[in-house]
C-alpha cells in the first residue's frame, strides 16, 4: 500500500558553516516542511469493498423496507440527522450539542489551545521590551569622586531582547502549536459527530425495544385467550390437564422476557437525557418509535479520495502527524548556534533632577552566540526521538486511515444486507402468522396436536422480534454510514460555539 502522508526535508546538521550561508540566505527554517496528507493509492479507484455493493438495495414489505439508492459523489448534510425526518430526533439531537459537557469541554480545550499559542507567538516572533526602575542608597566609593561616600544612585531604563530565528527553531515550534490547535478543533469536530451518532443510535435502539415490547404484548395477549381457551375445554374435559400446564408455561416465558426489555428500554431512556445535559429524573424526552422515523430513499457515499478530508478523527491524527514533523525541525535547529541580542537604554543619576540631562545617559548593545560543541550527544538524540516520534504518529496516523475505510465498507455491506435479512426476515414472519393461525384453527378442530399449536406459538414470537429487529438495524446502518463518512460538519454554516473568531476546520492547510 503506497500512502503519501508525511514530510520533505530540506535542511539537516552537516557542516556548520554551509548551513549557516545557506540558511541565512534562503530564510528556510531546518527540518521538514509538512505536507497535507493523502488518501492511500489503492483507495484512489473509487471502491470501499472488495466486491462492490450495488447500487440499490432490496426491498421488503410494511415499515422501513423502502429500497434506497447509493448516490456516489453526493455531498453529505452538515445535520445529517434529518434525513429520518423527524423533529423530535432533531429537537434532541441539536439540545445534545447545546447541553451535553463533553461539547463544552472539548470548546475548552480548544480555546486552551488557542491561547497557548497565541501567547507562544508573541514572545517567539517578536523582541522583548521591559522596563526597570531601581533606587539605591549605598555607601562605597563614589563612581562620582574619590574616597568613600554615602550616595542615591537612580536608574531608570528600558531593555529589549531578540532570538534571531536563523534556523527556524521558534518557527518550527509556533508551527507545532498551530498544529495542536487544529488537533483540538478537530476533536471539536469528532466530538459533535460521535455526539449526535450516539443520540441517533440510542433514539433508534429505544424505538425498537418499543417495538419489541409491544411485539411481546400482542403475542403474550394472543397466548393467554388461547389459554383460556383451553383451558375451558380443560374443564369440560376435552383436553388433558397437561396440555393447559404446557400453555401456562408456554405464556409465562413470554412474560419473562417482559422486564428484560422494560430495563433496556428504561436504560435507553436515561442514557438520551445524559446524553442531552440533563439528569434522568428530569424526564420530559420524547418518545421515539420506529414508525416515527422515515428512512431515506438516497443515500450520499463520499468518494474514498475525499474521506481522508471529511473524516475529523483523521484529521485529528494528521495533527498530531504535523506538530511531530515540527518538533524534528525544532531539534534540528537546536544542532546550529543561537543568536541573541539585546540592548539597554537608560540613565543612572545621584539625583531624581538628573536623571533626564544627557550626562546620565547609559546604554549597551550586546549580540551574543551560543554554539553547541559538546553536550555528551544530547542534542542529536533528542533529534532522532523526535523521529521516532514522527514516525509513531505516522503509524498512528496510518491505523486511523485504514479504520475510516474499514468502517465506510462495513456500513455499506451492512446496508446491503440488512435490506436483504429485512426482506427475508418479513416473508418469514408473514408464513409464521399464516401458520399459527392455520395451527389454532387445526387445534380447535382436532386436526393437530397441542405441541404443533406450540411450535406455531413461539415461531411467530421469534419472527416478530427478529423482523423489529431487522427494521431496526436499518434505521441504524444508515446513521453509521453518515458517521462513518464523517457526518458533513465541512457544511456547516455556524462555527463552534465560543470560537466564532477562529478559523474553520479545513481553511488551512
């Protein structure tokens, strides 16, 4: 696999006097210049799968089993979330990210990193200015006569200092900040995504535990007319004792998996109101069922080429990619002298009257140069960490990539095929029906036995749940398909809350 992630170097420690010509004359900074990473060659044909899906799903009668269509080179919506076309899933989604911490820690961080770097580039970029005052009273011998003497001694001045940046140290290391701002704003990013995929899912997972339950409810109230049923031809002793204790039985495991579903959904619940910033006992959520939510026609998938610029987790590790390539500039201008320079300006006066006559003025100009000669190989060992550093986020970076893809193709397959299980699964549960209620009418008659009635029983229950189930796993394979295409934030027309100044994801490179 061949990927073009990384940096080109154009300067590295050689002999110290070409560096210093050639640096000072071409004002490039040492070490690598970061490249905006691309996506891997063998993705550049345009498929996510080895094997490609089609184009249009199955079909399948009754709720959620509209066929839907991949829509290659369609942008993705920046609330993706809307294409259930439901407004309780968007009241609550857009509540999530208003309300939910995680949302406002992550908007810290950012503005933490912000400020970091905005305090860096002002003592990196620019010289120092100070001023001092200081006033003595002493006794030694005079500056001003002979012998010794008790004296004022006042002087007031300013002081201005400057790193020369001839190696580019300080603007490797503001580069690095730059690139930890990016890494927080893209965190941002993941956070919103990751954020609304997570009240997507648990809104769907909630309407099908609804549904399941009321599934259950309807088979459990099928089961105990039929117990009463039987259970008066018991009395006339038509039947056998045994046959009304197999059917009690028979309707108590159904009601077992009552409180199951009951936790789950309860579980759903509290985890919705976390989810958006409030306590569970607040209440007050919608409801959400399956028949509430619509499932979109047309589906938009990202080409491959472009998931590498949607993603924000890989934008994120690029980040993380860049702020390491710089440190390996800033270790490798450390190899080469610092130049500093520095000037006073001020007056030194016996008196506060002479502090401004032009005798008393005092100044300095100092230019100093510090040039590493021996440091036990320090310098050059923190340079090669700071590769290996690089080189572990560029695995890191290349991990995350092939995740992103794995994720893309997983949710296409699963679309596919959960058309297919939704499909299959609805013709299943439609010849369950037709032979529960072939089976009562047969046991009623004589024509069968109690277990073939049974059988008919629980073979229907099965169908129902696995066809909720299925319609379910619809509404929640798409959800993840947005996610995993990384959920449109690039459209978005707000910017992050508390962070309007800032430039958006995505406008530098």
């Amino acid at each position: 696999m061949a990927w073009t992630a990384g940096s080109q170097w154009i300067a590295m420690p050689g002999a110290v006097a070409t560096a210093w010509v050639a640096v000072v004359l071409s004002g490039c900074a040492v070490g690598p210049n970061f490249q905006p990473s691309q996506a891997p060659e063998a993705a550049r044909d345009g498929v996510y799968t080895p094997v490609a899906v089609p184009e249009q799903t199955a079909s399948a009668p009754g709720l959620a089993g509209n066929a839907q269509r991949l829509v290659n080179g369609q942008d993705i919506p920046a609330q993706w979330w809307a294409v259930f076309h439901s407004d309780a899933l968007d009241r609550l989604v857009r509540s999530a990210l208003d309300h939910n911490p995680s949302v406002s820690a992550a908007q810290a961080s950012l503005r933490q990193a912000q400020e970091v770097f905005n305090a860096s580039s002002g003592s990196l970029q620019y010289p120092s200015l100070g001023a001092q005052v200081s006033a003595e009273r002493e006794r030694s011998t005079s500056p001003f006569g002979a012998g010794l003497a008790t004296y004022n001694l006042f002087t007031p001045g300013l002081s201005v200092s400057y790193a020369l940046d001839v190696f580019g140290g300080n603007r490797r290391t503001l580069e690095g900040l730059e690139a930890a701002v990016d890494y927080q704003r893209y965190q941002v990013e993941g956070t919103y995504l990751t954020l609304a995929a997570n009240v997507v899912a648990t809104a769907i997972r909630e309407a099908s535990l609804r549904a399941q339950l009321q599934a259950t409810t309807d088979v459990l109230a099928l089961q105990e007319r039929q117990l009463s049923v039987i259970a008066a031809q018991a009395a006339a002793g038509a039947v056998a004792r045994s046959t009304v204790l197999s059917q009690s039985t028979q309707v108590a495991q159904t009601r077992a998996t009552l409180p199951g579903l009951e936790k789950s959904l309860a579980q759903a619940r509290h985890q919705l109101s976390v989810y958006a910033g409030q306590l569970p006992s607040q209440g007050g959520l919608e409801e959400f069922r399956l028949d509430s939510l619509q499932l979109p026609a047309e589906l938009p998938v990202s080409l491959p080429s472009e998931l590498v610029r949607q993603r924000p987790d890989i934008r994120a590790s690029e980040a993380v990619l860049h702020q390491a390539s710089a440190q390996i500039g800033v270790a490798t201008a450390n190899l080469y002298p610092q130049v500093n320079l520095s000037a006073t300006l001020g007056s030194a006066a016996t008196e506060l009257s002479g502090l401004f006559k032009p005798a008393s003025t005092v100044w300095s100009v100092t230019a100093g140069l510090t040039e590493p000669i021996f440091n036990g190989g320090a310098l050059a060992a923190k340079q090669r960490a700071a590769q290996a550093g690089y080189d572990q986020a560029l695995a890191q970076y290349q991990s995350t990539v092939l995740g992103a893809f794995q994720n893309v193709a997983d949710a296409l397959r699963a679309i596919d095929s959960d058309a297919t299980a939704l499909r299959t699964q609805a013709e299943a549960q439609k010849l369950a029906l037709e032979s529960l209620e072939l089976a009562t009418r047969q046991y009623q008659l004589g024509a069968v036995s109690f277990l073939s009635l049974l059988d008919a029983q629980r073979a229907y229950q099965q169908t129902r749940i696995s066809l909720v189930q299925a319609q379910a796993a619809r509404y929640a394979d798409t959800a993840a398909l947005f996610q995993a295409l990384g959920g449109g934030w690039w459209n978005r027309t707000d910017v992050v809350a508390d962070n309007a100044a800032m430039a958006w994801p995505g406008a530098r490179q």
